[in-house]
C-alpha cells in the first residue's frame, strides 16, 4: 500500500486557476503556506471533495477518492472559523460524527483527555473563547475518525500567547491519534512548532518543498507537572509540555540559534550542544552537522568563504528550548479509525 496522499488537480473559480500536483506522506505535519490569495484553502477543499467543479486525481493510501463526494472521503475538515453547531453542546457537537460513523465512546474519551476538553463539555459555543472553540473543532473532528485532518488556518485570529498555548494541543492530537495532518498557514511561528515539512504556493501553482526549522529527535525518560526530560543520544533536556515515558519528541532549534567555532563557554542560551560538520553545502550557505547520532542541516552565519571544514566541531546556542511530540509509544496510541470514517465536511 502507498502510504501517500497524490493529487493532481486543476480549478478554475472566475479569474483564479488551481494546478496543483504533490504526492504528500501520510505521517505528522505537512505545512502548507503561501500569500493570501494564493490557493491555499482552494487546494484543500479540492482535496477534501467540497469543490464539485475540481478535476484531476486525488489517491489516498492507494484508494482512488478521485470520483468520490465530501462524504465518501475519510476527512476530518478544521475550519478558519470552526463552525461548532450553536444549538449542541460541547459534548453533543463531539458526538455528532462519532455517531453517524458508529466511533466507540472509547476514542471520544482519549479525544477529551487529549484535548482537555472535560470541563468544556457541558456549556454551548456561545460560552468558549476563541482558543476553547479551536480545541473543541480540532476534537470534533478528530471524534469521527479521520484518514487525514485538513486544517485551514485554525489558530487565525489568536494573539501570539493563546497560539502558543494551543500548538502543543495540534502537535499531541497528531501523535495520539496518528492521523497526518495537511496544516495550512503562513505564521512562522506556527511553522517553526509544527511543520515536519512544508510545501509553498503562489498563484495556483505549488512552488515544492520548502525548508523546516532544524531539530533533534528524542525520547522521553521521565514526566512530571512541571514539564519532562528528554533524552537526545546522550544529552538529557528538560522541556515544557507534558508527555509519556517512551514517547517521541523532536526538540525544535527555531530560527534564533547560533551557530559558532567556538565554545560558547557560559552565556544566556538555554541549552549549548556540541556537533561535528561532517558535510558543507557551499549553495545553501549551511553545514551538515552531526549532533547525537543524528544529522541536522545549520546555516552558518557568516561569508560562504567562512563555513568550516569538515570535521570541525562546533556549537549550537539555543536560546529557549521548544519539543512537540512526534509519536506516542504503540501501547498509548489512542485509537483509529474503522471502516470509513471521517468528519464528513
């Protein structure tokens, strides 16, 4: 079975004209971002079957959706502006697929606890904040089970503090869950958290795979109230967020690392690794660094004719240190989905 999602699709909405052809995997985060105007939310209805007039081919997992509506798709659909049915509860907005999908209560208590939407259950739309009305239609379509989630700017309209607050909920769903996620934005922030990988467009046309902020992958060792340790090789970490012991966490350099031939001996970074160049990309201006038994490109800040050699050991500065989990430990992950499911949109 192809563990891919592949689309080829053309549109045409009065002057504006979608030719889009990608072939996407079918695990974490695939960012897509581009200008406003630029097709984004176009290319996912197109995906999700909500555009009636799109032509072309779209494959999931190997299963021809090509010539199938909204509600022949296993898509779990997060608006720009959720769309939470006023008349229903939080609870009864939860339920509303998973009933017409026959999802057991199981996976609908995970979704909850995942989410922490326990003490949301009993009020209406109308009572939540923004932030709240985000986790509940990221839960209501988690709820139904989908093959992939399509997310259209979820966080718009959020200050920079309930943004923060509301990734790691994303980042835990996708890994719970294991459901790929098709995440469009154009906020750096929430591209430097999320995205495992990112595609561009502009005009209609996908411009191909763009460069995700570097990072680390690790596991977690030990968890408490107050954050977690994370184990990377050998180098142990101490993080925010909360987690479980086996579990898979990437530790996110950002875009405000530095990079230096030198030790940075005492200073204001939160954490200091040490690496070894092993290529250089003269082109990109970058090092390949091995860090851990792992490879991470860097863009060393200086002349190309500066970049160091190979075998040259160096040292990244991380000024404030950021993880969202990647994978949960098999025995945890938090159901599935069943038959043909999905949050029809």
């Amino acid at each position: 079975m192809s563990e891919f999602l592949e689309f080829d699709l053309t549109l045409r909405l009065g002057e504006f004209f979608l030719s889009a052809a990608a072939k996407i995997p079918l695990t974490g985060i695939t960012a897509l971002s581009g200008p406003s105007g630029s097709g984004k939310t176009t290319l996912l209805r197109a995906i999700s079957g909500l555009e009636p007039a799109a032509e072309g081919r779209v494959h999931f997992a190997g299963d021809d959706w090509s010539d199938l509506g909204p509600e022949g798709r296993s898509v779990g659909y997060v608006f720009q502006d959720a769309r939470l049915f006023p008349h229903l509860n939080v609870s009864e907005n939860l339920r509303y697929g998973a009933v017409r999908r026959s999802i057991r209560q199981e996976r609908i208590d995970a979704i909850v606890d995942a989410l922490d939407l326990h003490p949301l259950l009993p009020r209406m739309p109308a009572t939540l904040s923004g932030g709240e009305t985000r986790r509940v239609a990221l839960g209501r379509a988690l709820a139904s089970g989908p093959r992939i989630l399509l997310m259209d700017e979820p966080l718009s309209g959020l200050d920079q503090e309930r943004k923060f607050r509301l990734m790691p909920y994303i980042s835990r769903a996708v890994a719970d869950f294991g459901v790929p996620a098709i995440y469009v934005t154009h906020s750096t922030e929430e591209l430097t958290f999320l995205a495992d990988r990112m595609l561009t467009i502009q005009n209609g046309k996908l411009g191909g795979w763009s460069e995700v902020s570097p990072r680390l992958m690790g596991t977690v060792t030990h968890t408490d109230r107050d954050g977690l340790e994370l184990a990377v090789g050998s180098v142990s970490v101490r993080v925010p967020g909360q987690g479980r012991v086996g579990e898979t966490w990437a530790l996110l350099l950002g875009d405000d690392f530095l990079v230096s031939s030198e030790s940075p001996g005492v200073s204001n970074a939160a954490l200091s690794l040490r690496a070894r160049v092993v290529e250089i990309d003269e082109g990109r201006g970058q090092c390949i660094a091995e860090l851990e038994n792992q490879r991470v490109a860097l863009p060393w800040q200086c002349r190309k004719a500066d970049l160091p050699d190979s075998d040259t050991v160096v040292w990244l500065s991380i000024p404030r240190v950021l993880a969202r989990p990647v994978q949960s430990p098999p025995e945890s992950k938090a159901g599935g989905h069943s038959g043909n499911l999905g949050e029809q949109t």
